[in-house]
C-alpha cells in the first residue's frame, strides 16, 4: 500500500510499505478514506521528537471503513463495513487511567513504555504514527491501518456527514475543546488563545460555545487572524503589538480570566532578540522547547485564573515563570487530549450546527502529494491552515 513516511528531518516521503495485517485479537484493519496533517506533525519532521526511524509510517488523524476484524472485537461494537474515526490515543479500556477517562495516559498500550517513562516520569498511551516513544504504532496517513483496542477507541458514524464533518473528532476538534473545558469557563470570562492554527480555532469555537463573553485569537499570521475575526474572536497581532499590553487594554487593565496554549514547542515571538535566544538554545539542544506562548499566558493571565495548555511539549524548556504561576495564585491544567472522552459529545454539537469542523479546511489533496501538503503547511504557503487528505 501506499503511506507517507518521515525521511529524516525536514523530509517525508510516500512510499510504498507492507500492508498491516491482524496482530492482536483485538485488532481491525481500516481503509482509510480521509486522514489530516496535524500541527504536531510538524514537531516530527522537524527533528524535536526523539525515537522517529527512517520509514516510520506518519498520521494520526484518519477514518475510514473497518474491512477486517479480530476474533476477540466485540462484535456489538465494532463490524466490518462500519464507518468509524480513530481516535489518535490507542487506550485499553480496562487500567486505571482508562477508568478515569485518562484515554491518553493508558497504562497498558504502549510497547516502549520504558523509554516513556524515562522521558516523561511515567509512561503514557500508545499513539499513532507519533515516534517509537508512544510505541511506533504506524500511522494513519495512509491507505490502511491497523487498529489495537479496536472495539474501545473508533467512533462509528452512523449519519450521513461528511468525512470532512467527522474527520477531526479524530484529534484537534477534541483537543481544542479539552483546552476550554479545562478553563472552566464562566458567563463573563475573556478568554485568550495562543495560536490560531487549527487546534487554536477550535479551542476559540468551543469556548464561545461554553459561554465565554470574549474570545481573543493570538497569532502573527493575517490569514490565520482573519478566519479567527470572521468566527467572531477578537484578533490579535504579535508581531505589531506587545501582547500582555494589548490583552490588559482588552480587559480593563485585569488581564485574561482564562488564556489558553494552542502553539507548543515550536512557538515564536515578536522580539527578534527574544526569539532568536530561544531558537538558539532549541537548536543547540539546551532545551528541547521554546515555550514563548506558555511564558507569555502565564504573565498575561489575571491573578487567580487558569492557564489551559494543549500545545505538545516534549521535554525540557528554559525560563519557565514559577514565580508568576506560584504567587498569583494561577492554575496550570494540561495534558494530551482523552480524545475518547469528547467524541461523541461532539458529534452531536456537530450534529446540532453548534460547530462546523469543515471552516478551517484549506486545501485537499491526494495521498500522494503529501510531501506537498506538508511543505506548504509547514511554510505557511497559499494561506495553508489545514491540509485533509485522500488516499
């Protein structure tokens, strides 16, 4: 079959690959018919994640069709023929992190577990095409994929919405709504989002519709602000203003009651000398993250409120304001997204007209022209905001 694989830093390539057979029991196989570009493909690409191998099979956003089975599937919930979307976290169902709806903190999927816990403390779940550090589970850019836990993680859709409608309940529409529910929004919150890429603007759409008064786009992409301001957000430009002074005009001089991190690893910053350190350091490997959004919603944050953070972070990161978080009383929530928990709460809201997951798509493109996709989604080229594509 055909898959787009990592190359070696900065490259991807479609290749053809073994096609993915039944392992476990508990296996599917789906030909996949829509699959995604993610933000945090990038941070694989672009050599800030360990453990990637030559041919490792990228994409963890994907649905399609189940055309096989394992003998132990539960029949009641998953059949060939049904129409599902995976979610990217691969969870057991059955340990203690599953229990409390920890999808992505699933204790027992996971192979390479202790190279995890060496990384991060402990171990976390299994992820699709994400490193042999969540496993080295092939991904989903491709024209099939295997799929453990098969009968606990994919979505059935059973409506007919389009893949375009249901394709990111895979990943960044729970993600992005994760982030506001974590901000524990009120009727008179502002709340600002760092980032205005794709998980950024679902972040913005799910706070509006947890009833925040005000949502504020944080970006220095106009393109990217402008599809933010048509949404109804509040944009603002960093490259042309000073942040936290912009927010406080912006909120009375108070600051943000919840600010929300949807950039990561890789964020940038106005101030070329600012910038620049930070670049310098992640290039030279004395940090593995340049964390300019989190220390900015951080010092921007009014006392007493929540800092939400769904951008990747992947290791070590420089200047972090403890100070700030400690003294004035500011409540740090994060963690990768329990995808499994939200999707069918979303598909409803879907369903309902309350969010329309189709507004940030930009260009479609076939499997093939993947490395494509990825050039102009990495470079910002032709307003890219988010590639889907078709095997």
């Amino acid at each position: 079959m055909k898959a787009n694989t990592w190359a070696g830093r900065n490259k991807v390539e479609v290749r053809d690959v073994p096609d993915p057979k039944i392992l476990n029991n508990r296996d599917a196989i789906v030909r996949i018919t829509s699959t995604a570009i993610c933000g945090s493909d990038l941070h694989l690409v672009d050599g800030y994640v360990p453990t990637m191998q030559d041919g490792d099979v990228l994409g963890h956003e994907f649905m399609g069709e189940v055309t096989e089975v394992g003998s132990g599937v539960d029949q009641a919930r998953l059949r060939v023929g049904d129409r599902v979307v995976v979610p990217f976290p691969i969870a057991c169902g059955a340990c203690a992190a599953c229990a409390a709806e920890l999808y992505s903190c699933c204790e027992n999927t996971n192979p390479n577990a202790g190279i995890a816990e060496k990384m991060f403390g402990h171990p976390v779940a299994g992820i699709f095409g994400y490193s042999h550090l969540t496993g080295g589970f092939a991904g989903g850019q491709a024209q099939y994929a295997r799929v453990p836990f098969a009968d606990v993680g994919p979505l059935k859709i059973e409506s007919d919405l389009t893949d375009e409608q249901v394709l990111f309940l895979s990943d960044i529409l729970p993600t992005g709504y994760m982030g506001a529910e974590m901000c524990d929004i009120q009727p008179t919150d502002v709340v600002a989002v760092w980032g205005a890429g794709p998980v950024g603007q679902f972040a913005m759409d799910s706070a509006r519709v947890l009833g925040a008064a005000k949502v504020i786009a944080i970006d220095k992409e106009p393109y990217r602000l402008q599809m933010a301001e048509q949404a109804g957000h509040t944009p603002v430009n960093f490259d042309e203003v000073d942040v936290r002074s912009r927010l406080l005009e912006l909120t009375g001089g108070r600051g943000p009651d919840k600010c929300i991190d949807a950039v990561g690893m890789e964020a940038t910053h106005g101030s070329a000398h600012i910038a620049a350190y930070d670049r310098v350091k992640q290039a030279v490997r004395s940090e593995t993250d340049r964390p300019h959004a989190l220390r900015q919603a951080i010092m921007s944050c009014r006392s007493g409120g929540v800092v939400s953070v769904i951008g990747v972070y992947g290791g070590l990161l420089d200047k972090f304001p403890a100070g700030a978080w400690m003294n004035r009383s500011l409540t740090l929530r994060t963690g990768q997204c329990h995808v499994q928990r939200y999707m069918k709460p979303l598909l409803e809201r879907i369903e309902r007209g309350e969010i329309d997951p189709t507004r940030i798509i930009t260009h479609t493109l076939p499997l093939n022209e993947a490395e494509h996709g990825f050039e102009m989604f990495k470079n910002k080229q032709d307003n890219c905001e988010k590639v889907v594509l078709k095997p």
